[in-house]
C-alpha cells in the first residue's frame, strides 16, 4: 500500500497513535495540528483520505470538510468525535463524510473504516472519465498578448500526452504555473501533482527528497520514506531549476525517465513508477552540456518538448489584467479597502523593465496594498525602487523597450546632467515644462522646488 493519508487533530498524542498504527499497516501518513495547516497540505499533494477531529480550535473538523468538498467534490474524509457527542459526527456524514470514528479510537475498527474509505475514493477515481483537454486547463494563467496565447495553444496541444516537457525561461515569469496547466489538462488530472525546487536542497537532501530512503539508511532515518517521485505515482512531477542537480542524480533520474523504475536511498528494491515530468530551468542547458555540468542524453529525455516562457518585459500587454488580478487577491487578503489604480500607477507599471517578471509585479501589488488608504492604488503608493529610487542606469534595449521606457531615460538623464533644471529639461527634450514636472511626479524623482 502506497495511499496517503492526511490525519488532522489538535491533540499530540491522537497523532502520534494514529500515525503509528496507520504507518505499519504500510499507509504513507502527514499530519496537521489545525485545519488551516491541513488544508495548505491537500493544495500542495492531496491525499486519498484525510481523517479529521471534529473539535478543534480555529476551524472546526465540519468546516476543514467543507472547504475539503469544496475542493474536490470526490475526497474522501472521515472525521473523528467523542463517545458522547455522535450527532456532529452524523451531521457530517449528511455533509459528505464517509464514516465517523468515536475516540477512543477502536484499532480495528479504524482499519477497517479506512481500508473502505480508499476503496470507494479508488471506485470513484476509477469511475471519472478523463478530463477533456481544452482552453480551461489554461484558465488561471493570466494573458491575453499574442506572446501568452501561443503559450496557451502549446499546453493545449502538449496536455493529452504522455511527452516530458521542459519549460524555460526567466526566473519569475510563472514556470510552475504552466506546469500545474499541463497537469490539469491531462488524463492524470486527478492524480497526483508534486513539485520540488532542486535548486532548495543539497545533493543529499535532493536524493533522499526525489528517490525517498529506506529505515537507517543515514543518521535520523528512523521510517522507510516515500520520495516525491514515487508520491507523483500516476500523476505529474514538476522538478524546478533542473539544471541544478549534481552529475550524480542525473544519472539516476535519466533512469528514471528510461525504465520508469529506481531504488530508494540505502535500499535494493526496485521501486517502478508511471510518472510524467516536467522540468523547468532559467539557465541554457545545451550550454551547460558543453562545459560538461549537465548530461546530453538526460537533456534530450528532458527536452521531448520545449516550451518556452517570454519575460515580463515582452508582453506588457498583460501587466494591467496581472496587476488587477493581484490587487483583488491582496486586497481580500489584507482586508484593504483598494480596488483601483490611478492613471499615474498604471503608467509607472508599464514602464518598468521587470527583472523579476510576474513575480516582481506580484510582491509590487502587495506592498501597495499594505500602504494604500483608501480604494485606489497611486504610484506613490508602489516601492521606491519602482518610483526612480533605484532607477536603473542602463540605456532600455532597443529593439526592446516601449515609448515610455525611452522617455523616462531620456528625462532623468537630462536631469541629472543639468543639475535637476526641468526647465531645461524641457527645452533640451522639446517638452513642455508641465509634462516634465508630470512625469516626474509619476516616477517619484521631482525636485525640491527646483525648475530655473
């Protein structure tokens, strides 16, 4: 038995015991102390069954399953209540729970209750026909630019199929967000989804991580531990900053990737899979393969299909639908009052170069919302280093940068070479005194008073 199981209470001990009988019946088995912590665990991997308490400070165990069944409609849930009080125990059945436990819990009848509960979750798995591929598994990514929609017919085209994929492009631009569309878009949709940043983990850790570990295989190794490659099983595996692993793992992963099969750390088993990957990098790979830090052979299994991501900077077109989004998801989130930006705002973040991309825009719209009073976000609002504080002093690329890039170098430059005079700013730019002090204001560079 592989299946994994999410066991939610606020009491230690109840974890422990569980967790103890649940893992030698040979069940993979993750805790939470509270609801919220258990439901940040069934977004990231879901499990094939959570077992929750009912009574529980915060968000109560009749909520958790709820939001669980709002979730995925299919979970399997049993919740868990005290030998004199059944009745929320029945009412949650009524709410879509499978089963109730009464504490103290009886051992066979827990096994038994959840040995049922992973049959019908497997019926019901079994009984879902594939998801159809269409434009929806595309349907949170944000962009209507030419660059984006040829992103979207690529997932669309490349979903359905079993080919592992490799998506490149800067840091920041949505990588794993493109992933999770390819997943979503697949016939293994309701399997699995685990990603792993291998860039996050030392070589040891990234080996225990992606191949799991056998009891003792190292110091701490007290339990056999599933990897993420074998908790991926039927599903997607996302490994992030590929061109980061050692010439060690690659090894063992183009195996994976051949023969579908490998071994645990410290074990002999031979452990087989059925597990798509997709990989993503911000670095050139082929050139990695010529100063000899990454395998050819393990590139061309990476690289079936490529796809790549444009910067930020190349598809302006999406920055005001992107910062809309994330104005309403921070404002909800921070209780602000903010639902618009100024004209000024918008244009200071059309301008921006976006080292960062999507995820330098992100951090941007929430730290206007934390300092914005009232409903609309102003330009002054944004971080400094947005408003001209850290300007950057490279030229903007041409080809390559807009109209409002050139401008705003062309003004601070003249003002900076002549001593912050917008008066002659203006005269050497041919502008008007008024849209100099404008722009000004919008990058957050005006000088005190000075316009001679």
């Amino acid at each position: 038995m592989h299946e994994r199981i999410l066991i939610v209470d606020d009491e230690a001990a109840v974890r422990r015991a569980l967790t103890t009988i649940l893992e030698n019946e040979g069940y993979d088995v993750t805790v939470a102390d509270d609801a919220f912590k258990a439901l940040a665990v069934f977004d990231e991997l879901p499990p094939a069954l959570t077992i929750t308490d009912l009574t529980m400070p915060g968000m109560n165990g009749f909520d958790l399953l709820l939001r669980i069944r709002q979730r995925d409609p299919h979970a399997a849930v049993i919740v868990m209540t005290a030998r004199s009080d059944v009745d929320p125990a029945v009412e949650a059945m009524r709410a879509g729970a499978l089963d109730y436990l009464v504490k103290p819990l009886d051992v066979g009848r827990l096994l038994g209750t959840v040995e049922k509960a992973l049959q019908v979750f497997e019926l019901r798995r079994l009984s879902e026909p594939p998801p159809r591929v269409s434009g929806s598994c595309c349907e949170r990514i944000i962009g209507d630019s030419a660059e984006m929609q040829q992103v979207f017919r690529s997932i669309e085209q490349v979903a359905p199929s079993r080919a592992t994929v490799l998506v490149t492009g800067e840091s920041g631009t949505g990588k794993e967000v493109v992933a999770m569309a390819i997943h979503r878009g697949s016939p293994r949709a309701m399997r699995p989804f685990v990603a792993l940043n291998c860039a996050a983990l030392s070589e040891s850790l990234l080996e225990s991580e992606l191949f799991g570990h056998e009891r003792g295989s190292f110091t701490g190794a007290d339990k056999r531990r599933r990897g993420r490659i074998e908790q991926a099983d039927g599903g997607t595996l996302f490994l992030d900053e590929i061109g980061e692993i050692s010439p060690g793992l690659q090894v063992k992963l183009l195996r994976v990737l051949q023969e579908r099969a490998f071994e645990r750390v410290g074990g002999n088993e031979t452990v087989r899979v059925d597990v798509r990957i997709v990989a993503a990098t911000n670095r050139n790979l082929r050139e990695l393969v010529a100063v000899g830090r990454f395998r050819e052979d393990l590139l061309y299994r990476l690289d079936v299909v490529g796809l790549h991501l444009p910067p930020l900077r190349d598809r302006r077109a999406d920055i005001p639908a992107l910062a809309l989004h994330f104005l309403k998801q921070y404002a909800a989130a921070n209780g602000s009052a903010a639902i618009r930006f100024s004209d000024d705002a918008l244009d200071l973040l059309s301008t921006c170069s976006w080292p960062g991309n999507v995820r330098q825009l992100e951090n941007a719209i929430e730290h206007a919302v934390v300092f914005a009073p009232g409903d609309c976000i102003e330009a002054s609002h944004l971080p400094p280093d947005l408003r001209g504080a850290s300007i950057d002093e490279r030229l903007p690329a041409v080809p390559g940068a807009n109209m409002l890039e050139l401008e705003r170098y062309a003004i601070l430059k003249t003002m900076e070479a002549v001593g912050g005079s917008t008066r002659k700013t203006a005269d050497l730019l041919g502008l008007s005194i008024r849209k100099v002090q404008y722009r000004l204001r919008q990058y957050g560079a005006e000088p005190a008073g000075k316009s001679a």
